[in-house]
C-alpha cells in the first residue's frame, strides 16, 4: 500500500475527510447515533478551529483525525465554506473543547484546562479509518504515530489530550500518552467506557 499521511491541501481534500468522518461513524454501532443522517459531512462547532490530518492512499482519504485548538487555524476558512456548501449550521456551545460538553466532572475539567495555561494545547479526537484499511492494524499505528510527530514537531503544540476507550488508552500507551492525573472513567451516551488521556512534549 502506498499510503502517505498528511494535512489534507485544498478544500476538496477536507470535504473528502469530513465524508469519510460521517461514513464510518455512520457504520459504527455505537457511533451513528453522533452524526446526522440528514448530511454526507461530518462537521461540528470544533472543526472551526482544529488542525486536521488524513491517510492518503494517492488521492483518496483512508483515516481521519483532528485536534482541537483554543483558535482559528489555517483550516478555518475552508470549514467555514464546506459548511455553507452544505447548508450546515453548527451548535453553538460556549466550551473550548469537546470533552468539556460530555466529561461529567466539571470540576476536574476546569481544573485540568487551567493547569494548561501557558502551554499550546489541544484535544484530540474524531479518529475515522475506513473499514477496509483496519485489519489487524493495518495503518493505525503508522497514522496515530505521524499524527503525534505532526502535533509536536511541526505545530508545536506541547500538550494533546483526549478521551478514548480504557482498551485504546493502553494502545496509546506506545506513543507517549498518560491518563490525564485524577481523570475518572466515566460512560457517555451509552458509549463504552472512556478515559481522558495525553500526550506532552
């Protein structure tokens, strides 16, 4: 497989990913109940100002993955156009990042945010692989260890965070991520059981 993992580089590219977030979330057991099934994009409130990185086998995205920041980026005007395209309107949710609207303990989460102040944060999350592309691995570990590189590296930001699976958190374990200190494991929406975990530079 020629696979090659990257920033999407036009608009066409991340209207591409966002097609691929509603198809396998759409697919998903758990996971369809958290797209519209009104709309061929996946796009919310926090896509405005997240960085957004893909799998590319040639032309055709293959895994989806985002990270939210407290701004705009360089993807925002292109959000803000596919959402017009599409005749999509997002909620509008005071919290800076998605956890902050499910994780039940709001006094953990406020804590955790302010002890970040200083730092280039974000959260992580949104991850979408095509079906055909996850047998037994085959470009996850590839995809989330570029994705982490491309976090540090090339846009500096010093903490990543995010909720994920207890099963996915000990995967995760490989590439640098930690249970965020005093996060509890907690149940969404009938989700399985999650835990809120980072990465730090």
């Amino acid at each position: 497989m020629n696979i090659t993992y990257r920033e999407p580089m036009s608009l066409k590219e991340l209207e591409a990913l966002f097609r691929l977030r509603q198809t396998v979330y759409s697919e998903d057991t758990y996971l369809h109940k958290m797209v519209s099934s009104h709309s061929t994009c996946d796009i919310n409130q926090y896509d405005l100002n997240a960085l957004h990185y893909g799998a590319f086998e040639k032309e055709k995205p293959v895994a989806y993955i985002r990270i939210t920041t407290a701004g705009e980026t360089h993807f925002t005007n292109w959000v803000k156009q596919i959402l017009l395209i599409h005749g999509i309107r997002t909620e509008t949710d005071s919290s800076s990042y998605p956890f902050q609207s499910y994780y039940p303990d709001l006094i953990w989460s406020k804590k955790f945010i302010e002890s970040l102040q200083g730092r280039k944060v974000g959260e992580v999350g949104k991850l979408a692989i095509d079906k055909n592309y996850r047998q037994a691995g085959t470009i996850l570990s590839g995809f989330i260890g570029s994705f982490i590189q491309y976090c540090k590296k090339e846009q500096n930001i010093t903490t990543g965070f995010g909720s994920c699976t207890l099963k996915l958190a000990r995967y995760y374990r490989k590439f640098g991520f930690t249970l965020a200190q005093g996060a509890k494991p907690f149940i969404y929406a009938g989700l399985p059981e999650a835990v809120i975990v980072r990465f730090d530079s």
